[in-house]
C-alpha cells in the first residue's frame, strides 16, 4: 500500500528547509519517498510517547521528520534538528 504525502504547515515546513542543507534536504525527500511506499520497513520510525504534536518520528542524519499516519496519509508535521527537537 501506497501512502500519500501531506505537508501539514507549508508555511512553517518552508522555514525548516531553509535551515537545512541542501544535500539533506535531499536525503529527506528520498526518505519520505521511501517512507510513502511501506512506512512499516523503515528501520529509523520510532512511537513517540508523551509528544503532543505527532505520533511518529523518522530520522535522518541529524534531523528528525514527525508525522502521523492516517489511513492512507503520512501527515508531515515538521522537519527539525535534533538538538531543536527534544
């Protein structure tokens, strides 16, 4: 099954890219892509617990992607350092 991708914020998720380099911002797209087709094989999505924002959270290098998964969407919430995250 093929999972839709949804940028909750635009706005806000347009900030979160342009604090991040460009070979990154790469990465993270191809993550996403791979996210889309079988979130279930992704190694790197770890539950969140006690997060209020979303459910989930995909890493890459040393951003994190939160999001929440609907019935046939990926609701991506936003795209952060970690250091900025926790």
């Amino acid at each position: 099954m093929e999972y839709k991708i949804i940028f909750n914020d635009e706005k806000l998720l347009k900030k979160d890219f342009s604090k991040i380099p460009t070979d990154i911002v790469n990465n993270i797209f191809h993550k996403l892509e791979h996210l889309s087709k079988n979130w279930l094989e992704n190694l790197q999505v770890k539950k969140l617990n006690n997060y209020s924002l979303c459910d989930y959270r995909l890493r890459v290098w040393d951003y994190r992607i939160l999001f929440n998964i609907n019935e046939n969407e990926i609701i991506v919430f936003r795209i952060l350092h970690r250091s900025k995250l926790y």
